[in-house]
C-alpha cells in the first residue's frame, strides 16, 4: 500500500471517529463538532486524488485548503440549518 493512501485511510478513520464523537454530543454541540469532521473527511479525499505530493510547491495544498474550507462551512451551514440531527446521524439511529 503507498504512503499517502494510509495517510487517507488514517483521515477516514479520524473523521468517522469525529462523527461518532458528535452524535454523542449531538443534543449539545454535535453540529459543530460536524464542522472538523467534514474537513477532514474532504483532507482525506484531497490526500486519495494525490493532490497533496512532495513534489509540488507549496501553493497548491493551500489553495486546495481554502476551497476545502470554503465547501465545508457551506455544507455545515446547510446541515445546520435545513437538516434535522435525526437524518444527519441517521446511520446510528439504526441501533437505537
């Protein structure tokens, strides 16, 4: 397996465990807790379609970075606002 795809599986795995960490907190701060984990989510993908090399300068992971910033408060705002906590954390609603 090459170096960056289990860096992108490690980002998978963090941005679950994110997930599960906010519909733990769901009925407080769950929703904001959303924020990072769609981030990192977005990073891991980046990371999985190779645009974060070595070999590349400097400005494309940040101006990547920003568009990723850009796409995940936009998504979170529209989590927020339009979506109820029972279909964002549908997928554990499943066990209870």
């Amino acid at each position: 397996m090459k170096p960056m795809t289990k860096l992108a599986i490690r980002f998978y795995i963090f941005a679950f465990l994110l997930y599960f960490i906010s519909f733990l907190g769901s009925f407080s701060v769950g929703l904001y807790v959303m924020l990072p984990t769609i981030f990192v989510l977005l990073i891991g993908i980046a990371v999985n379609l190779g645009l974060y090399k070595k070999d590349k300068a400097y400005v494309v992971p940040i101006i990547t970075s920003i568009v990723i910033c850009g796409i995940t408060y936009s998504t979170w705002d529209f989590l927020v606002r339009n979506v109820d906590d029972y279909y964002i954390f549908y997928p554990f609603m499943i066990f209870g």
